[in-house]
C-alpha cells in the first residue's frame, strides 16, 4: 500500500522543519528552500528542452546538489537531525567552473549584452538563471537576518547561475541560432 502524500499539518499554515522546529510557511527559511526547489523544476524544465546527453547529464548532477542544498537549507541548524544529510563540497564549485571554461572554449567572444529568447531552450535557461539569482539573494537575506546557511550553498548558486547564464549561450550555439543582442535606443 503506498502512503498518502498529504498530511493535513499544514493546514494552518506552519510546517517543520528537519529536526522538528514548527514554523510559519512565510518564514524566510521556507521562502529561500522553496525558491531552490523552483530552480530544481526549472532546470529539469531546460534539461527536457535541450536534447544534448552530455549537457543533460551536467543538469541532472546540478539536480542532485539542488537538492542537497535545499536538505541543508531545510534543517533546524540548532537541531540535529537523527538522519545523514548530504552535503556541498567546494569540487561541487568547481565542476561548474571547468564545465564553463569547456563551453567558453567553443563559443564566440561575447561583444554585447544578450536578450533570453531565440529557442525555448535558450529562455528556459535564462528563467533558471534569474531564479537561481533569486535564489542567492534568498540565502543572502538569510544571513543578513542571522540564519545560518552554509558559505559553500552561496558560493555555489552564484557559480551555477554564471554557468546557466553560459549554458544559454552554449545551447545557441549548439542549435546554430544566432544569439539576440540588446541594441540599446539611444535618443538624439
């Protein structure tokens, strides 16, 4: 017999966290995990639009680190939960980096500001992108606000939005569609 999906205990609009602390659904911990869980949708969103295997296979390993920050950012940090959490590691950081500089090196010098659009896979990456951003801001927030979040969780959302930001440009070129470039209107 499966379990039912639906508990009833967030009905008046509390949730818990990992360790059992109840709080509000509007608390800033709930605000910033629910926004990673948005970019997790998202980039299976592109990955489903971007039919390139090794492209795919980098965007369902970034699922997988989504969804260990969001563990992360889930858990009561003053409780400790009684299970093994994943966790980030700084190589995590550094898999986006050197997938950036493989894409970079097929792909023109950039000379001007881009405009998301030309494909749906290439504007779905860019959505990923400002979520993403959103969801660093989130973090930040948090700190600002003395939540605890992890360093390492900041440091890789503002790589993996630089590296969905290059990924745009990668599908582009990948689908031989020209790149829109903003042409500011400049008033005489």
């Amino acid at each position: 017999m499966s379990f039912k999906i639906y508990t009833k205990t967030g009905d008046l609009g509390k949730t818990s966290l990992i360790g059992g602390t109840k709080v509000p659904k509007s608390h800033i911990r709930i605000d910033t995990y629910g926004t990673v869980d948005e970019l997790n949708a998202y980039i299976g969103l592109l990955s489903d639009y971007f039919d390139h295997v090794p492209s795919r296979v980098t965007l369902k390993e970034i699922q997988d680190r989504l969804f260990t920050i969001g563990s992360s950012l889930a858990c009561d940090p003053d409780k400790m939960p009684s299970m093994k959490l994943p966790d980030l590691k700084e190589a995590d950081i550094v898999f986006l980096e050197n997938e950036m500089d493989a894409m970079n090196q097929l792909l023109p010098e950039m000379k001007s500001f881009i405009l998301p659009g030309g494909h749906v896979a290439i504007s779905t990456a860019h959505v990923a992108r400002c979520v993403c951003r959103r969801a660093e801001r989130c973090c930040v927030n948090m700190q600002e606000h003395d939540f605890f979040v992890e360093p390492t969780v900041i440091k890789y959302l503002n790589r993996l939005s630089d590296y969905l930001f290059v990924l745009g440009r990668f599908i582009s070129h990948q689908l031989r569609i020209e790149e829109i470039k903003w042409q500011p209107r400049i008033s005489k």
